[in-house]
C-alpha cells in the first residue's frame, strides 16, 4: 500500500516501469535513468528517516527526563551506604573517688640532748639558744618547710590617672538635674556688662568629676562674652560634690560638659 501511495502517476517522469520503457533501447548509463529508476527507493528512505526523526524530536523530552532519572539512581545507589555501628560501651557514672590529701609540711625542729657531765668529750654539740628559740624542740634533727609569710601584692589601680567621658555610672549633681537647675537658677548672676550690651545665649563649661565627686579642671570651651563666661565658671566650681561615677564598679574621674543659658528677662 506504501508503494502504491509512494509511486509516482505514469505520467510522471520518475515512475520506475515508465523509465524502463523509456530507456529499453537507450543507453542506461545516463545520469537520468539512474535518478529516475531510483527515484521511490530514495523517497521511502527519506520518509522513514524523517518519521523516525520527527518521533525522536516529540520523544526527546521524556527521553532526557529518563536518562537523569537513570544517573540519579546509579547516583544514590552508589553514595548510600549503610555502616552499622556497635553500641557503645555503658558510661560509668560511679564518681571518681577524692584525692588524697597533701602531706603535712614539715616542721623544723632540733634535736634537744640535755647536758651530761661526761670525763669524755661530748660527740655532739648542743645547739646555740638562738636556734632553740626560733625552731620547736624535738628528739631529732630535721629539715622542715619554711612558713615566712609572703607580704601581700600592691594593688594597683587600672584607672589611675584616666579620664573617662563615658560610663556605666555617669556622674550626677546630687537630687539629680531638676535640683541642678534650680542651683544654677538661683546662683547665677546676671553680668552688668552683658545686660546693658543685650548680650544672652549658652555658654558650654566642661570640667571633671573625680573618684571623690569633686569639681576639678573647670573652663569654657564655648562662650559668649560680656563677663558670661566668667560667671559661669564661679558658678560651677562653687557647685556641691557631685554623686561619682564608676566603670566595673569601681570609682573613676568623668569629663562633663555643661550648658549655661543666660538670657534676658
């Protein structure tokens, strides 16, 4: 039926019977015959060669997928491997017993031998009264561990000498800034040159509370002039101990930066 289907019409120039016909008498050696007699052998090639390609075109997707599949599996069969293990010995929970305790040390002592009146002189000497009385007496003579006390270390402070500006425990004016301000309020007297000359604004004092809560190294890092400046150093270095600061629980110097408001009323 394929052949049938695959054959050309008898007037066409490719059908096989019709170029036997053509070419009984002629010389067959020509190109023409050889293509014509040809012809439905090479067209039935083409056809199964382009199904068999078309089918491998629309199966290549399961093709691909099957093959990882496949190398996924060879994959896991060969990296699991099962290793069975023994259990473990049982964990003793018996305590380990005490340690001995450490030997006595040694005291020093000296052999005491009482004086005998002997005509032969006596072998061994008794000991001097200076190393009876700085060692116990006993029957024999040994060595023993020395006990002189080792006097303590110096501590010495890590924080000598520093001044932090931060930290755990700031610094504080005692009853906190609201009595701050009312200090502040309350000593602050307005220059006679600043009031006649209009002149108001913040001055900034910084100064140092030490481990002792006292005010030290007070000065103006900015100022306004008019005798502001002045005034606001007499006021803060007359201020009371302030509650001191600490770093590690331990008290230490802290720098403090201060505003001052003068302003015109």
């Amino acid at each position: 039926m394929a052949s049938n289907l695959l054959m050309p019409a008898w007037e066409s120039a490719q059908n096989t019977e019709r170029a036997e016909l053509v070419f009984e008498t002629r010389n067959k050696e020509y190109g023409a015959y050889d293509i014509r007699r040809l012809y439905e052998v090479r067209l039935t090639r083409a056809f199964i060669f382009s199904t068999i390609g078309f089918v491998l075109l629309i199966l290549s997707p399961f093709i691909i997928q099957l093959i990882g599949k496949t190398a996924d599996n060879l994959t896991k069969a060969k990296s699991e491997v099962v290793v069975n293990l023994t259990e473990p010995p049982p964990i003793d929970e018996t305590p380990p017993p005490p340690p001995p305790p450490p030997p006595e040390p040694l005291k020093e002592t000296v052999k005491f031998i009482p004086p005998v009146v002997k005509d032969a002189p006596v072998e061994e000497e008794p000991p001097p009264q200076e190393k009876l009385s700085e060692t116990t007496i006993s029957t024999v003579t040994q060595e023993g561990a020395k006990t002189d006390e080792i006097p303590p270390e110096e501590t010495v402070d890590p924080d000598a000498g520093k001044i932090f500006t931060i930290v755990e425990e700031m610094p504080a004016f005692p009853g906190g800034d609201t009595k701050l301000f009312e200090f502040l309020q309350k000593n602050i007297k307005y220059p006679p040159i600043a009031r006649e000359n209009g002149i108001q604004g913040r001055v900034y004092v910084t100064f140092v509370v030490d481990k002792e809560g006292k005010i030290k190294d007070a000065k103006v890092i900015r100022g306004i002039g008019g005798g502001c400046d002045e005034e606001a150093l007499r006021v803060v270095r007359a201020m009371p101990d302030w509650k001191i600061g600490k770093q590690n629980g331990r008290p230490v110097a802290v720098q403090y930066n201060l505003p001052i408001n003068f302003t015109l009323k």
